[in-house]
C-alpha cells in the first residue's frame, strides 16, 4: 500500500467529518432562523435558551463526537493498513 494512497484516504475521511460538521451547524443556523421568524418575546427567548441548553447542545455534541471518533478510528485503520502492508 502506498503512502499517498493512505494520505488520501485520510484526507478523504478529513474532508468528510467537515462536511458533516457544517451539516451540523446549518441544522442550528436554520432552527435560529426559524426563532427569529416567529417573534422574540423574552418568555419565548428562555424557553428557547432552556431548550438550548438541554437539547441542543446534548445532540450537536455527540452528532460530533461521533463523527470525529469514526473519522479518527478510520484513520487509524488506514494507517495500520499501511504498516502491515509495508
């Protein structure tokens, strides 16, 4: 197995968790968007600051960790790959 052969993949699997990164991110801008349409009154702002706190941030950090660590993991694969092949 080549080395660049391993550095694409690892480049591949890069490019892959940032885009589901910004997946991630656009699901919030978008849920902030649609706050912002329908009216600010401060009981609607801390419902939805609870709410973040709560949901949001649970969901986007493990939407995240989970993308990292599969990225991570398949780096690691592809890296054992090529020293075994080596």
């Amino acid at each position: 197995m080549n080395l660049w052969l391993v550095i694409a993949m690892i480049a591949v699997l890069c490019i892959i968790g940032l885009i589901a990164t910004i997946m991630v991110i656009k699901q919030e801008e978008n849920r902030m968007k649609q706050y912002e349409e329908d009216g600010d009154t401060a009981e609607n702002e801390l419902e939805r600051s609870l709410e973040y706190e709560t949901k949001s941030i649970s969901s986007n950090v493990k939407s995240l960790s989970w993308i990292y660590i599969i990225a991570i993991a398949l780096s690691f694969i592809a890296f054992a790959f090529y020293m075994y092949f080596r």
